[in-house]
C-alpha cells in the first residue's frame, strides 16, 4: 500500500458534525496540521468526504 500525507487546509467552524468527525478519524486537529496515513479504502473514503478541507500527497 503506498503512503500518503494529508495536511489540513481550512477550518472546521460551520462544517458538518459528519465532516468534523472524519478529520477526528483522520488525526487532524487543526489548520497547517500534518499526518501520514497507509492508502486503504477506508482511509480513501475518509478523504473523499473532506477533499474540501485537506491537502494529499504521495510519499
């Protein structure tokens, strides 16, 4: 599976309860925040959801 790097963009005021929730899941608590995740379906719809917020890269 590859790696990725997901960052956080924008905010979480007035965002969904669904929204807020996957960036939890994700571990990302803040904007310029930074982890690095195994690529998984899962992990794929996550980022899906918040596309909007998040920044991905491929390690």
């Amino acid at each position: 599976m590859a790696k990725v790097r997901i960052t956080q963009v924008k905010g979480l005021v007035h965002t969904l309860p669904e929204h807020k929730a996957n960036m939890a899941a994700l571990g990302l608590r803040g904007i310029g925040k930074t982890v690095e995740h195994e690529m998984t379906p899962s992990l794929a719809g996550k980022i899906a959801r918040v596309r909007h917020l998040i920044k991905v890269e491929e390690i």
